[in-house]
C-alpha cells in the first residue's frame, strides 16, 4: 500500500485546469465587455466609457449619470419627432 499524502491526478493535471478556467474567465469577460460597449452605445454614448468601469468610485457615480440623465438617443428620437431634425 503506496503512502501518498496528495492527490496524483490534481498534481499531474493542476495546470490543465487552471489553464482551462483562466481561458473561460477570459472568454466570458471579453463577452461581457462587448455587450456592456453595445448597451452604452445603443443610448446614444461613446463605447469608450466602458472603461469608466475600471475606476473604483467614478464607475459609481458614472453608472449613476447614465441612469437619471436623458440620453442622446431619445434627444434625437424626440428632435426627430417633433419635426426639427437632427440636433448638433
């Protein structure tokens, strides 16, 4: 009877897996990233500010203006609407 203190299949394929879930982490959050860029330019915004994100508390007070302010989208849906054309 062999004394192993470890279990062989973690130890001789750890790096395997750990492989494999970085590429799924890595796949989802470039999924992620496209989808949140789409939202934010379908309102009307720069897919740029995707990276306000990054920034500890700007990310919360951006999420904060993108939500309670009127979005470029809509000004130009109710400018079109009401005859004027595009605004500038």
């Amino acid at each position: 009877m062999d004394n192993w203190d470890y279990d062989q299949l973690a130890d001789d394929y750890g790096w395997l897996f750990g492989t494999a879930a970085i590429i799924v982490y890595l796949a989802i959050l470039v999924i992620f990233l496209i989808a949140y860029i789409r939202i934010i330019q379908k309102a009307g915004y720069s897919g740029w500010w995707v990276l306000v994100g990054i920034v500890p508390v700007l990310n919360v007070v951006m999420f904060l203006v993108f939500a309670f302010s009127r979005w470029p989208v809509l000004r130009e849906r109710d400018a079109l609407r009401a005859g004027q054309g595009y605004p500038r």
